[in-house]
C-alpha cells in the first residue's frame, strides 16, 4: 500500500502550537525538556485534564458519578488533581491505594476491585473504610475477620462476570470464562455469603470491557449491565446504594480510527437513571473511565540520538523506547502492530519530507515507536512526541529492560 492510500490519523486538536513548537501546559516543548532536564519524559496537561472532566459533565446526565480508574495513570501528582475533579476513585491494589488516600481522595468515595486480593490488602481496604469489590467466595471471610478484628464495618460490593460481552472491545474484561469478579449465574449464592458473614453490602459493579468506540456497543453492554443489576438485587441481602456500570469509553490511537460519539451513551444512561429511580431509589450510579479522562491530555516525549539510512529507509533512533512506552510498541495487546499519532515536536510547522521509522535504543527489533511514518526531516537532537500517552504508558511498560536510563513524568 503506498503512503498516498494509507489510512490516516485523525487529527489531534487538543495541543496548540506556536512558532513551530508543540505547547504543553502553554510551554514550548523545548523549554519544557529544559525544565524536565532530561529526556525521555511524559508530560501531562492540567488544563486537558480538567477539560475533559468538565465535558464530560456536561453531556452525561446530572447525577450520574464519574469514578477515576487509576491504574490507567496512577502518577501522584496527577491523582491528586484528578481527586478534585471527579467523584471517586476506583484502585487495583493496595499501593494504589495508598497513592489515592496521599491524593486527598475521600475513603468513602474509593473502591478497591483486582481479582487477586490478598489478606493483607483486604485488611487495610476494610481499615481504611472504602468499598472492596468482591471478586471471590475467599475473600468473604477474610473481610469478615478483618471487620471483627477492627471493630469497622466491611464495605461491599459485588463484582459481576455478566453474562454477555462488551461488543467491539479492545479488552473485554466479562462475559464467558473470566478471571474478573462472580459469574452472574454464582452472584446469588455469594449475597447469601454476604449476608451470613455480616459484611455491610453495597451494590454491584459490572465492567465489560475497555477501549471501545462504538456507541451503540457501549450503550447495549450499559443497558444490559442494568438489567442484570436489577435481576440480581432481588437477591441482595440489602437495598443497592451502589451501581458501577464500568466504563469502556475509548480514544482514537490508530489510523481511521474515530473519537467516540457520547450523544447516545448520554441518552442511554439518561433512561437508565430515570429507571434507576423508580426500581433502585437509593442507588449511585457511577460510571468508572480511565483512559477516556486522561489518555489524550498526555504525551511521551524523547530526543534523536542517531539518524541513519539502511537499503533506503530511514531510521531515527531515539534515547526512548519500549522500555518506557510499550503500548506505543505494539507490545502492549495489539495484534497487528499499529502506528500511534506521532509528531516532531519542535518541527510542527514543517511538511513531511518522506517516511521514515522512530525506534529505540534496545537491542531488539521490537522496539519500534514508529514504522514507516510520514514525517519532517528530523536531525540528531530533534524531539519526538507520542501522542495519546497519558494513560497505560509508563507504569505499563517495562522499565528495568536492558539497564537504560528511566522516564520521568512531569504535570504541566
């Protein structure tokens, strides 16, 4: 396929540019790795944050809480600016969290869900007074002891493998054999256990995939999840105050890729909380989103190291790499390997000049942030950015690999 006929990707809008720089938090990208002092790094725009956070409050019905998923960036300071922005956190261990309670986060407002809970993280969600999502039939009478022994109630709720999947999913997380919460059809028999251990039940949390940017998939797996919710709380030992319909919103990283369309995810949970109203009266809905709130206000950036030609293809080798930003790889779930949006970012106002590939210093051939791509002529010392890099970048990328320096992350 030649370049002229190759799917492109959509354009970024969401960074400005000045004399040729890429701005970042209103700093010119090469002021801003002075200030870093090094590179390779990871930068994050407050103002995209609060941006999206904002947007999506204003699309999605009143009411309707929005949970932070932070594994998708658990960076401190970025939690913390995060805390006030939405309604609660949602963590996967117990360093996370740690990291949330730091941020201000309020334990009432916290959720705690990982299908490989130890006791010792049970103990301290039950200590710390959040929501543990329970995963297993193990985990209830360690939350019982636990409760016991501190002389606190164990917060729960009941993390439910449904019974179908989240269409079009770039993860899908439920549906069919799944290491992820209680089959639905077991969820009846676990609220009796909750109920005989005398655990303070809360509601359900259902999360049927991620990365998804079909709106009818999203609104069908939303619509789904709340009926099942319904079934299932005839069996609840207590009214359900708490209902996480997940989240699934995806971002566009690939060529031909589209921005989601939140009209009709916004009208479909409308109609469920006008439901929610008259069947679950004292229900929270929540909405848990990771990626979608701060994928896109994030960039990775390294520095050309070398650039050589090889039987006609360029290279511009970086000091950044897989080891920093394996999803940009391709190593991180992609099948087929695709091209992030990538940019020279202090060359923003120059054409392309022909296609060249952005790779790493590692010694393998998988490390490869960009194959073939249509860009400017870039020189040893030029900066090159990645796009949509705010979340599963740092901490998902293998950091230790081959010895070389570490990233940094800076909020901007």
């Amino acid at each position: 396929m030649s370049s002229s006929t190759k799917p492109v990707h959509t354009p970024l809008t969401q960074f400005a540019t000045a004399d040729g720089q890429l701005l970042v938090g209103g700093l010119p990208l090469a002021r801003l790795a002075e200030r870093v002092g090094q590179t390779p790094f990871y930068a994050y725009d407050r103002a995209l944050l609060a941006a999206r956070a904002q947007a999506l409050r204003a699309t999605l019905p009143p009411g309707l809480k929005i949970h932070y998923a932070m594994k998708a960036n658990p960076m401190p300071a970025l939690v913390a600016h995060m805390a006030g922005l939405v309604d609660g956190i949602d963590v996967a261990s117990a360093g996370e969290l740690k990291v949330a309670l730091d941020a201000g986060a309020n334990p009432q407002d916290i959720s705690f869900a990982g299908p490989g809970k130890r006791d010792a993280e049970l103990h301290q969600a039950v200590a710390a007074g959040i929501l543990v999502n329970v995963e297993s039939f193990r985990e209830i009478p360690v939350l019982a002891a636990a409760a016991q022994r501190l002389g606190l109630p164990a917060r729960v709720a009941v993390r439910v493998n449904p019974d179908f999947e989240l269409k079009a999913s770039g993860m899908k997380m439920g549906g069919g054999p799944k290491q992820f919460g209680v089959d639905a059809e077991q969820v009846p028999a676990l609220l009796a256990e909750i109920a005989g251990a005398g655990l303070s039940f809360e509601g359900f949390h259902l999360f049927a995939g991620s990365q998804n940017l079909k709106a009818e998939a999203i609104v069908e797996a939303q619509r789904k999840s709340f009926e099942l919710a319904l079934r299932l709380a005839e069996h609840a030992p207590a009214p359900v105050r708490f209902l996480n319909l997940g989240g699934g919103f995806g971002i566009p990283y690939f060529p031909g890729e589209q921005a989601l369309d939140l009209a009709p995810i916004a009208d479909n949970l409308a109609q469920i909380s006008a439901q929610a109203a008259a069947q679950l009266p004292q229900a929270e809905l929540v909405i848990e989103l990771g990626r979608y709130l701060v994928g896109e206000a994030g960039i990775y950036v390294c520095r050309v190291v070398d650039r050589k030609v090889s039987r006609g293809q360029t290279y511009l080798v970086t000091d950044g790499g897989l080891h920093h930003h394996l999803a940009a790889s391709g190593n991180f779930g992609q099948v087929i390997r695709k091209n992030y949006p990538v940019a020279v970012g202090n060359r923003m106002d120059a054409a392309a000049a022909g296609e060249a590939s952005v790779v790493g210093p590692l010694c393998t051939p998988l490390d490869v942030l960009a194959d073939r791509m249509s860009l400017p002529a870039a020189e040893i010392g030029d900066l090159v950015v990645v796009f949509q890099s705010g979340a599963y970048g740092f901490t998902a990328s293998p950091e230790r690999f081959l010895g070389h320096p570490a990233a940094v992350e800076v909020l901007v």
